[in-house]
C-alpha cells in the first residue's frame, strides 16, 4: 500500500486557536481523507510547539507553570479538533518525553559533527521584557512590548551553520520543481532569502530556562526552530528505540504551512535534514492568511470568536465547507460571518440539501422509496451519465494539484446540473401518466445515482454530511461511478442545512 505522510505546523499554544489556525488543520484533514479513500496508508499529522519564552511569560502572567499552562491550551485544542471532525493520526506535544530525548540527541550529533559550533550572538534586549529583538522590530528605538529603552547586549549560544549548505539547497531546490509550491514562493526563498547568503542560525538561548535542556551545557537551552522542526522526524520515532514508523513514512509527501514560515520549512529544516543525512520532504507547500474582514486575525484587535461558535450555530461542515470552498489555495481570503452564511445557504442548503430533499421525496411519493433502473433512457441521460462517470477523475485531477476549492466546484457542477435534470426532466409530469411511470422511475434513479456518486465524492470535505446522505439514500455500493443495476430503498429525508436568514441572525447574534 502507497503510504502518505501529511503534517499541519506545531501550533503555539500560547493562547486557544482561532479560525486561522483551524484553516491549515482543515485543509490538511481534508487531504488526508482524500488520500485515505484513496486506499493509501495515511500518517496525518498535528501538534503544539510549546517551549520558548513567550509561552514562559504567558504562564508566568497567569500564575502557573508553563506545563500547566500548555496542558490546559492542548486540552482546549484537541476538543476543537473534535468537534472540527479532524481525523489526526498522531498529535505531537514538543514537551513530550520521546521528542525531548531525541531532539537532545540530534542536537549532540550535529555538534559533534561540526554542524553547530559555539559562538555569540548579539542582539538589542529588553531587560524587563527579558525579550531580544532586531532593530527591525523596535517601535521608535524601543521594545515594541513595553516601550522602553533596550539595550545592546551579546549572549553565548550555540549556532547551526546554514551557510555551509547553502549551494547543496539552491541546487535541490532547482532540481526538484515540486518541492515548494506556489511557484511564486519558490523564487522568493531562493531569490530574496537563500541567494543573498544565509546567515548561521541561533539555536539556543541562555535568556530563559522554558526550553530543552542542550544536554553538555545546562545553562542552554534549544532555541524553538531545531526544537519545533524535528517533531515531524521524532514523533516518527527517530533516533529513538523504535524507529519502525520512521522508516514506514519519513519523507514526508507534505508539510503544509503558512506563507510566513515556509522560509524555516524550506531553508532550515531541509539543512537539518542534509546535516543528519536523511531524505527531504517531497513537498513543502505555503498557503496564504484567512484574514478577518479585511485584518489580520489577532488577539489584540479582540476581532475573531471561538471557532466553536460558528460550529454551534451553523454546523460543522458548513465551518468546513466554506474554509475549503471559499479561498483559491495560495492566496489571502476573508472569512466573516455574512460569508459564512452566504456561501451555507448558496451551496449546502440550496443546491446540494435541496436537490437531495427533492429526490428522496419524491422516490417516496412516487414508488414508496423503492427505485430500480428501469433503463428508459432518453437523449438528456447520456450527458447527465457522462458527467457522473467522470467526476471522480476530475476532482481527483483538481485535489492532486492540492486545487481543493477547484475540486468541490467539480463536485457542485455535477449537483447543480442534477437539479436542472430535475428541472428539464419534471418528474411531476412524468407522475401524472401511467405510461410514463418507468420514464418516471429511470430519471429518479439516475438522480440517485449522481446523488450517491456525489456524497461520496463530499467525503473527504464534509464527512458529516457525506454519511448522513448515504444513510437516508439507504444504499451501501461504494462505487464512485454510475451503476447500472443498483437498487434503492430510500428513507424518509431529513433536511441537511437549514437556510439561514442573514440579516435576521446578523441582528440577533454578535459573532
Ligand atoms: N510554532 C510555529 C510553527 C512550527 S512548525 C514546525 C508557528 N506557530 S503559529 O501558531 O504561530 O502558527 C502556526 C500556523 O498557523 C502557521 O502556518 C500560520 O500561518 C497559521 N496561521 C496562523 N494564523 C493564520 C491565519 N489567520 N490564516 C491562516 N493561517 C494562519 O508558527
């Protein structure tokens, strides 16, 4: 069996995730679904990046240890994991014990073997914030956290010599035209990043203590990037006792992450790997931001709710539908509520629910739910079959280019062509005459059929809602194709997504 290996970045727990981060862990389960219907051997991915000093301060604030603090955001993660419907393989915590161990020894490795050497690092510091930062990052010469005067300090820390790989990276890089998609991000690692010289990279830090201890100097500790990269090689059980997983899905077939950090997916992390002598990941790809009418999703801007409450009042596939639907892949998208709602009622509710509610109601009405093709074919059929036949292959081209919203599109084309058959076929006339009665049966059976092929084909999207339909269509043929000779007993129909009314619920609800 062909395996694949998806991962999500580690998230900062520092506070409980939004809708930003539920748009990568969505996206990534929703490919990992793909592929596991697929028949491959999925090994899906997510975690908590947990160590560093601004999860250490945000305990401090709260009066509690850092691992109090992490354990209780993870809690709240992997509930909203559940209720988003994500089906991870594995959940990866940097504090665990088995990554912490083999983190220490990567870290000893790549220092016995000259690849991190001991040096200073030089940085403006904010004695009260206990924060370094770059003159870029000061606001009017000051700390941007507490607005006063920083000061010019050196620090001895460890470093992992980039510069050293440089050329091996550009040359893999254009050797391997798949390995960092959009394209456009490609050019911009190599032309503005890699090209103009990569500068060592610090890799722990004396300043705080909430960190992985580097295990022949104490006083260090690892510097988040070695620490938050590794964990998609040691939850694998890399250098570990048993490394039988590692050697099942290591390399990786994608990393998915955010625009701002594929420079650390694309630079430093094949670096480690070229240091340590393992094989790259086959691909790294770097999506844009969900931005929140119009601004960036923030705490302080206080503009963005808990995810579960768009969940509690529109249901979760349509939470998932739209962050799948909405945003062409690559590029920025505006989540807000009226999208959400709009995009709910234009598709879920009023394509895909009412094309569903018609024809199970009216195999009911007509032949007490049960359907059989009575194969009275006419013209209209064989493009309506044509299209039902070829949808897999065309979603399946789509969801390859990791083209997921072009994918659903494939999906509803079909759904909405299935209502103007209904349309053009008017199966009340059909009813009102006897001798059209196996016109009439043929035409809801072929409904059923694109119906059937279509909820299958939603699986890896809105799986929810995948399996509600195949239960009131009552029919287990698992076939992603037209079926001659199949047979229906459908049930009653229960209505999918209710139609919301916008400005009523917009006036009633602050989300
Ligand atoms: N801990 C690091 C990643 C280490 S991976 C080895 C980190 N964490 S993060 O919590 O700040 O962000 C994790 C991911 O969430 C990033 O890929 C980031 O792009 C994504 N998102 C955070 N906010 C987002 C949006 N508003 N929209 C889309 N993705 C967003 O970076």
């Amino acid at each position: 069996m062909k395996k694949f290996y998806i991962t999500t970045p580690i998230y900062y727990p520092s506070a409980n995730f939004h809708i930003g981060h539920c748009y990568t862990t969505i996206i990534a389960d929703a490919i990992a679904r793909y592929k596991r219907n697929k028949g491959f051997d999925v090994y899906f991915q997510t975690g908590t990046d947990e160590h560093g000093l601004k999860i250490e301060t945000k305990a401090k604030e709260a009066g509690v240890s850092p691992k109090k603090y992490v354990d209780k955001v993870v809690l709240n993660a992997k509930d909203l994991w559940k209720s988003l419907d994500i089906s991870y393989d594995y959940f990866i915590r940097t504090t665990d014990e088995n990554h912490v161990k083999a983190v220490q020894k990567i870290f000893t490795k790549l220092y016995e073997q000259g690849d991190i050497y001991k040096g200073t690092y030089k940085g403006l510091y904010c004695i009260p914030c206990e924060s370094f930062w770059t003159k870029t990052q000061l606001i009017d010469g000051k700390c941007p956290d507490c607005g006063r005067e920083v000061k010019e300090v050196e620090e001895e820390a460890y470093f992992l010599k980039l510069s050293k790989y440089q050329d091996r990276l550009v040359e893999y890089i254009e050797s391997h035209p798949d390995f960092i998609e959009p394209e456009s991000r490609k050019n911009e690692m190599i032309n503005n990043f890699i090209k103009p010289g990569l500068e060592d990279l610090c890799v722990s830090r004396t300043s705080f203590t909430w960190g992985i201890p580097v295990p022949f100097d104490q006083k260090h500790v690892v510097y988040v990037w070695l620490d938050a990269l590794t964990n998609y090689i040691t939850s694998l059980g890399y250098m570990s006792d048993d490394d039988t997983k590692f050697k099942q899905y290591w390399p990786a077939d994608l990393h998915l992450v955010g625009k701002e950090i594929i420079r650390f997916h694309t630079i430093v992390w094949p670096i480690i790997l070229m240091a340590l002598d393992l094989p790259l990941p086959k691909k790294v790809y770097g999506h844009g931001w969900l931005v929140i009418n119009g601004n960036k999703i923030s705490k302080s801007l206080g503009n963005y709710k808990d995810p579960r409450e768009y969940i509690k009042y529109f249901g979760v596939d349509a939470v998932r539908y739209f962050v799948l639907r909405e945003v062409p892949f690559g590029n920025d998208g505006n989540f807000s509520v009226e999208a959400l709602i709009d995009r709910t009622n234009a598709d879920l509710a009023n394509t895909l629910g009412n094309l569903v509610q018609r024809t199970i109601s009216m195999a009911n009405k007509y032949f007490e739910g049960k359907i059989s093709n009575k194969k009275v074919y006419e013209d209209i059929d064989n493009d309506f079959i044509k299209k039902i036949n070829s949808l897999d292959e065309d979603v399946s081209l789509e969801i390859d280019k990791l083209e997921i919203s072009l994918g659903l599109n494939k999906i509803f084309e079909l759904l909405r062509f299935s209502n103007k058959y209904i349309d053009e076929t008017m199966p009340w006339v059909l009813a009102k005459d006897e001798k059209s009665k196996d016109r009439l049966e043929t035409v809801l059976y072929n409904l059923l059929e694109s119906i059937r092929v279509c909820a299958l084909s939603l699986n890896f999207a809105i799986p929810s809602t995948s399996r509600e339909i195949i239960r009131q269509l009552n029919n287990k043929s698992s076939d992603i194709k037209y079926l001659e000779d199949n047979n229906y007993e459908v049930i009653s129909p229960k209505p999918l997504f209710g139609r919301i009314d916008k400005d009523t619920f917009l006036k009633e609800h602050d989300l």
